[in-house]
C-alpha cells in the first residue's frame, strides 16, 4: 500500500494553517506551540515539521522574542509532491527509483530493473499537480466555495 507519512500529513495542515495566518494582517509569524495548539498536532511533532520545512525553504523562521514562522511562498505555488519531499526525502516506490539499487541482491537478474522509473515519474508527477491551494479547498464545502463574500 502506498501511503503518505503522518509527518508529511501533519507538514500540509501546518502550512495550510500558516497560510491561513498569513491572510490576517496583522497575525505575522506563528510559534511552534500556537500553531499545535490550533491544529491539535502535539508541539514537538510541530516543531520537528517546521524545522524539515524550513530547510526546505517551504517556510522562514524568524528568531527573537516576536520569532515563529511564516510562508515563503504563496500555497498556490507549493505542491503536495514539495511537501512529501521535505519531509520523507525524494519520492520513490523502490529502492531501485531512489538510486540504492547496489544493495540489490538480484539487480542482474531483474527484469523489471529501471522499470519502476515510470511508476515513480507518474506518481511524482501527479503530486506536483496538486496545490496546497486545491487541498485547502478541497476541505471547504462545494456550496460554500462559491459564495461571495458578500453572500
């Protein structure tokens, strides 16, 4: 079965709730214990999800006494496959995608050896479509995305 990590799961309703905080002017950067406290992810999940995410360039800290995180890039801009990656490392079904296939014991005999490479390319693919924008809407009701706001 293939399967997304808790932590990447977690990394997406991070950003998304950042990205939500950023909408409000005058939220600025968010801490590692507000945003476990309004996602329900425990603090130190949180924190071991923003340090991967700041590496990554997916979001900036900012230290000091008013430090905490902030976007780096709009959610339209950043793809389920970008998250993944941060968090887990390069996407890849077999050892033989992530390039580790010396360790295999039947690599001369595979018939299917490189094979896996269109798995993994449609895959990957397929998650640099999808936005954090698209899953962000994807949890809003259909009525209400298409009410104004003056509705």
């Amino acid at each position: 079965m293939l399967r997304v990590s808790k932590l990447a799961d977690y990394a997406v309703v991070v950003l998304v709730k950042l990205a939500a905080d950023n909408d409000c002017v005058d939220c600025g950067v968010q801490t590692s214990p507000s945003l476990a406290a309004s996602t329900g992810v425990p603090e130190p999940t949180v924190a071991k999800v923003l340090k991967a995410l700041s590496m990554s360039g997916l979001v900036l800290s900012q230290r000091g006494a008013r430090g905490g995180y902030r976007l780096q890039r709009p959610l339209e801009t950043i793809s389920i496959a970008e998250v993944i990656a941060a968090i887990d490392g390069p996407i890849a079904l077999t050892a033989c995608v992530d390039g580790a296939s010396s360790g295999c014991e039947v690599q001369r005999m595979c018939a299917v050896h490189g094979r896996w490479d269109l798995v993994n390319d449609a895959i990957r693919d397929a998650l640099n479509r999808i936005t954090l924008s698209e899953m962000r809407a994807a949890g809003i009701p259909a009525f209400l995305r298409t009410l104004t706001p003056a509705e």
